[in-house]
C-alpha cells in the first residue's frame, strides 16, 4: 500500500486531536446506543402491531416473529426533481429483493426535498440551504419509530444528501447505505446552453430560445449532468465509501442500475447488528473519511456548496474541520478532472472515461486517500477502486481501466491538469471566503477595481439592464448569509458578469452568499464571513471603494484606510431584503440560530447537547 503524503497525514492528525474530546463523546454515545437483538423484539405487542399493520401479510408474519431483520427506507421521492423522480419504483424493487435475503422492507418516512434548479434566482431560494436542516430533522422523524435494524436513504440532490447524512449520523450505530438513481442521459452539449444563457442575458435570443436550450439539457428522469452540487455529492458518498462501489454514475432505469439498488439492499441486510460484519454508519463517518470527502472535492473541483456541508456532516459526527484544512489539502491535491463548469464533458462522459474508480484509484496510489477506512463495503477504500458490471445478470466488480479514456476530461496524478485542487481561501479585511478557481481563467484571478454595493441581486440585474456596469467592478452583494435570508445561491448573476467580462472589463463578485455549484467563468469570493448582517467588513463597503481578489494568493482586501474604514457605520439591509412571507417566517429560529458559513452553516449546535457538551468550539 502507498504510504499517505505526510501532509495529508499531518492534517488528519490536527483534526483528530482537535475532536477528540467530541468524537470519543459521539462513538461512546453511539456505541451504548448498539442494539442487542433485532429492533422488533423490543416493541411491545401495541408497537409492533400499529408498526406492521400496513404491511403485506408475507412481511407482516416475518414481522409478528421479529425474526427477519428490517430494513427502513428514508426516501426524498418526488416526481417534479428529474433526479428524484426514478425513486418512485425503489420501495418495490427493495422490498422484493430483501425478501430474497430473509428481510422485510418498509418506507420509514421521506423528507423533503427542493430543486435550487426550479427556484434558482427566484424567493425560494431562500428556503433552500435551510431545507438541509429541515430534511435532518425529518430523518431523525423517521427513524424515531426504532422498529428498524438497517437504513437505505434515497437521495441525491443539493441539501438532501447532506441533510439526510447529518440526521442518519445522530443515529450513528445504525448501518445505514445510500442509493443513488443517478444522471440522466446526456443532451445539449453544456458548452451551447452556457452561450444561448448569455445571448438571452444580452437580449440577442428570446425566452423561447431559452426555454428550448434549457429543455433540451434537462430532459428526462435522472440528475442534471453538469458537475454541480448534485453529482460532487455523489462523488462524496462515494469517496466516503456510502455507496455500494460504483453507484455514483450509471443511468436510471438500465440494468446495471437496478441491480445496483437490489445490491445494496442485500448488502444492508449483511451488516446488521447481529451479523459478525456490523458496519454502524458512524463508524463509516470518521476523521480519515472527512479528510477523504475533502480530497475528492478539491481533486475534482467539486461543488462550492460543499465547503458548507462538509463541515456540517463533520460536525454531526462529533469531528471538527474548518476551511483552513481545505485550504492546506489543496495545496497538495491535485486536480484530476475536467468537468463542466471546468471543461465541456458532462459526468456521463465522466463516468465512461474511467468514472470515480480510475480517480479513487489514482487518488489512492498518489497516498493522497487514506485507505485504512470503514466503508459499507468493508474495511478499505480501495473496494471503491473498481467499477460495477453485470455477467449473466449478477452484479460484479472488475478492475477499473489503468488509464484515462480521455485525458481531457480525467488524468493521472502524476499529469494534472492543476497541481492544487479546485477550491481556495480566501482572507483578509473583508473576511474570510472560498473561491472555485478550477473553472476561472488564469487571466481572471487576479480582479483589482472599484466596488459596486447592492443588497440585493434584482437590485444588480436592474442596473445591468439600464446599461450601468459597464466598467470595470467589484461586485458585493451582501446581506445574503444564512442569518440574514437563509443564504441564497446567486447563480443567476453570472450570465449578466459574464456578458461584462467577454466585453473586456475586469469583473468579480464578493458575497456572504452562495453561488451555483454550477458557477463557471466568473472570480467569486462567497461564503464571506463574518455575513454583513452580524457585523462583517462587507457592511462597511461603499461604492467606488477599491477591492482586490486574489485567487491565487488566497487575499481578499480592500484599498481604504484601516482606520477609516472600521469608522464607517455598519449600512444595514435595505427594505427589499424581505424575512417574511412566502414561508420564510417559519424558517427565522433556523436564519436565528445558524452558525457561520465556516462551520457549516448549521442550527444544529449537536456537539454541545448531551454527553457532548465539553467539545471545544472551532476558531
């Protein structure tokens, strides 16, 4: 086996020491928590006989005996997500192939589950970081019955998996096994529907044109193709070793497919608490597997998004990381692939060039990946270095190709595209903040120019469309943190920063905000923290005042005098940055109570309840 680069080594130390306290307190907690027995017999008869009475008489006689494990089904099925919509037909695939394994199946609830694609740039999108919580809560609600002995969770979209992690994770001895359905099958190159997106920004194509290019790309069941938030956290559950090997990528409703769902029931059964091979999903969730989940999104230049949920799912498990530890793994990470917004091939194209087992395997080989992790698999993560195919209709495993398919869109560790990973800190008098660099231009990392303050990304779009920005600037859009307005993506300002950065100006963004994890071409510092609303520097900002980004030297200032500027009043937002309505009252606890961007975002505080609450606080 390779020996780990000893940075990588030397920061999973750090973290290790520095959780401590909190992940012995969340294992012991875990640990007192294993069942003795299967979950049925510790029912009462009233329990178990409001638990089984839905069920179909063949599992309702396996049930009354409690003698047949059983496995819950948490689902985030809805038929308006494309990639959701496959999982409608899941329960009865599961529910038929664990009886084949002396077990029963059962919908143990589903969560909600919101698509920034549909409310992208429209109210909803503030509901949408919040959602991630909300869906942890609703796991929680549906294992709170304790009639289970394993968990499948059905998910795949932006907060869902996330979300869904953090609440199995508060029911960490549990074995638990995530079930993808995958991307849909490829349509409109990603390269033309970034141009007729621009073209409508530019008033050259009408809204036909655009809803033509947007249907051709979006077009049937399955996850949108582009390497956005979705598909990095399939590459997540994948590199943390969630999936059974190979689930990430294979198209809904093929072969392969389905006996990638039946595989998986099967193997949740395999690894229950009475088996000799029990794998409780928190053992899965360790230091070496956070370090791993960062590895891959910076080998990748996954989904900024994730430099949130993260440290959220780390958190949920009693381990504590902060950005500073994105920051030194991407020094030594380097990127491997190339997919839209960082090259023009889509995660199809990904997958048939070699797919997450050729990068897991390069990964691995450069000692960049811990290999010595518990995975649903077992212990390894090089079971998670091959790839999936059937033979005579039985699921197997073969070696991955040892090399590239297409060296445009993935190659070897020791040929990057980039010797450092996707994603940078950024620092100084403004905050704290990341940037995806992996889809910028060189030429673009460097942005020095004045300033324009709006508290409101329709406030930005007006001024574009009056003709107002044409200059070179500093974009700030502020007030848009998790406590302000629940933390918006503002994806929809980058076809109008896009049309003034081909025009020739230099051209940035700075936000307390989230942008798409489909953000492209445009240099944008977001995440900025302290947000502008709990005091942070961006409240200070005036327009004209001269801001520098950086990207590459990890700085984000601004040229004002010190002093002057922490004189200024703190601006607060303006009339337009609404809290109510539309449902977003019911959200202000979570806007409340939520943490900083760094920490995930969070108004779960899960590492000071209980047993838990001498764990120190990140910096």
């Amino acid at each position: 086996m390779t020996n780990i680069h000893p940075i990588v080594q030397e920061i999973t130390d750090n973290i290790i020491k520095r959780s401590q306290d909190s992940r012995r307190a969340y294992l012991d907690d875990m640990h007192r928590a294993r069942p003795k027995g299967l979950a049925r017999k510790r029912l009462t008869e009233g329990n178990q006989a409001h638990a089984f009475a839905g069920c179909a008489l063949h599992d309702k006689k396996a049930l009354l005996g409690a003698s047949w494990p059983s496995i819950g089904i948490v689902t985030s099925y809805n038929d308006m997500l494309s990639a959701h919509q496959p999982f409608e037909k899941y329960p009865d695939i599961i529910r038929t192939a664990a009886r084949t394994v002396g077990a029963t199946a059962q919908v143990a609830g589903g969560v909600p589950a919101m698509c920034d694609g549909v409310t992208q740039g429209q109210t909803g999108m503030e509901l949408s970081l919040l959602s991630r919580d909300v869906i942890a809560m609703a796991t929680a609600i549906s294992l709170s019955h304790d009639t289970f002995d394993t968990i499948l969770y059905l998910g795949i979209c932006d907060k869902i998996v996330p979300g869904l992690l953090i609440g199995a994770l508060q029911f960490g001895h549990m074995p638990g096994i995530f079930v993808p359905a995958g991307p849909m099958p490829s349509g409109l190159p990603n390269k033309e529907k970034a141009r007729i997106r621009q073209l409508f920004a530019e008033g050259k194509v009408d809204r036909a044109e655009l809803l033509k290019a947007e249907s051709e790309s979006y077009h049937s069941p399955g996850t949108c193709t582009f390497y956005g938030t979705a598909n990095s956290n399939q590459m997540l559950m994948e590199i943390m070793g969630l999936h059974i090997p190979g689930s990430a990528f294979v198209n809904p409703g093929t072969p392969l497919r389905e006996a990638l769902t039946i595989g998986a029931t099967k193997r949740c059964v395999e690894i229950t608490s009475d088996k000799d091979s029990y794998i409780p999903i928190g053992e899965v969730i360790s230091e070496k597997t956070i370090v791993n989940a960062i590895v891959g999104l910076m080998a990748t230049g996954g989904s900024t998004n994730l430099t949130l949920h993260i440290p959220a799912i780390a958190k949920a498990a009693g381990i504590h990381v902060d950005w500073d530890d994105f920051a030194q793994l991407s020094k030594v990470t380097p990127q491997l692939t190339r997919i839209y917004p960082n090259g023009y091939a889509d995660v199809n194209h990904f997958h048939a060039a070699g797919g997450m087992g050729l990068l897991i395997s390069e990964l691995l080989n450069a000692g960049l990946l811990h290999d010595d992790v518990m995975t649903v698999a077992g212990k390894g993560l090089s079971h998670y270095a091959k790839e999936p195919g059937l033979d005579n209709d039985k699921l197997v495993w073969r070696d991955t190709p040892k090399t590239s398919g297409n060296l445009d869109i993935i190659r070897p560790a020791s040929d990057p595209f980039s010797a450092e990973g996707g994603l940078s800190l950024l620092e100084g008098p403004l905050g704290r903040g990341v940037i995806k660099i992996s889809a910028v231009s060189k030429e673009h990392r460097y942005v020095r120019a004045p300033a324009k303050v709006f508290d409101d990304q329709n406030d930005l779009m007006d001024a574009f469309n009056r003709g107002e920005l044409n200059q070179d600037l500093v974009a700030v859009i502020r007030f848009q943190g998790p406590s302000a307005n629940g933390m918006p993506e503002l994806h929809k300002l980058t076809p109008p920063l896009g049309v003034l950065q081909d025009k020739g100006f230099k051209v940035a963004l700075v936000t307390d905000g989230r942008m798409s994890g489909a953000s492209g071409k445009i240099p944008a510092a977001i995440h900025v923290g302290p947000e502008a609303i709990k005091g942070g520097a961006l409240a200070r900002v005036q327009d004209g005042d001269i801001i520098i980004l950086d990207a590459e030297a990890g700085i984000l200032t601004i040229d004002v005098d010190a002093a002057e500027f922490l004189a200024r009043p703190l601006a607060r937002p303006t009339a337009n940055t609404h809290q109510t309505g539309f449902g977003r009252n019911l959200f202000s606890s979570l806007r409340h109570n939520s943490t900083s961007a760094e920490t995930g975002a969070t108004c779960f505080d899960v590492l000071s309840t209980s047993s838990l609450a001498t764990s120190p606080e990140l910096k």
